[in-house]
C-alpha cells in the first residue's frame, strides 16, 4: 500500500474536521437532538459566544450541522446534526468507551468498568 499524502489520507481530513476545540463536545451534545444558541453555551462552560458562533458556521458550512430559523417573534434559530454529522456519533461513542475504560479507569471502581 502506498502512501497516502495528508490532503489524500481520510484519517487526516477527518482530523481537520473534527478536531478544532469544541467541535467534539458540539457533536456529542448535537447527538442527543437539536439544540438551540443558548443551550449549547450552557452546556459548553468555557466557551465564549463567539468561539460559539464560529464553531457551529464551521460545521455548518462542513455539512456537519444544520441551522433552522423558525418564523417567529422573536426569531428562534435550532441547531440539528446532518446524516453526516449522524454518523460521527460512533466515534464519540467510540471515545466515550476508551475514556471511561483507560482513563478514568483509576477514578471508577473496577465494578464500574
């Protein structure tokens, strides 16, 4: 097999898309169903409005996410996994089970593992 240059090799995109901070924690609480502005700031302590804004734009414009802005008074904008952004919920699943199992292992009680 050869080599696959970094803009060829799959691992390597993926890593470009989901790898910038935040963007796991916004798929995993994505994943749950669709979530509105302020609900993920609550959910992401730390994050501030903008790193916010810039993050959901990215994954928007990645086909990750959609956006649905209803016709309301005011406006009420939704946020809601794409089937590409579907289908990254094993990978936070996947990772999901190796914390829990390697690196909270010395937290747990090995009942709990």
């Amino acid at each position: 097999m050869s080599a696959l240059s970094n803009s060829e090799c799959p691992v390597c995109r993926t890593a470009e898309v989901v790898c910038g901070k935040w963007t796991l924690l916004l798929i995993r609480d994505l994943a749950a169903g669709s979530s509105r502005f302020c609900e993920l700031e609550r959910s992401l302590e730390g994050i501030s409005p903008r790193t916010l804004s810039l993050r959901l734009r990215a994954l928007e414009e990645e086909g990750i996410l959609e956006r649905h802005t209803y016709p309301e008074v005011p406006p009420r904008v939704e946020y809601a996994l794409t089937v590409k952004g579907e289908a990254l919920v094993p990978l936070i699943d996947d990772m999901r089970r190796y914390g829990t199992r390697w690196l909270l292992a010395d937290e747990l009680e090995p009942a709990a593992i």
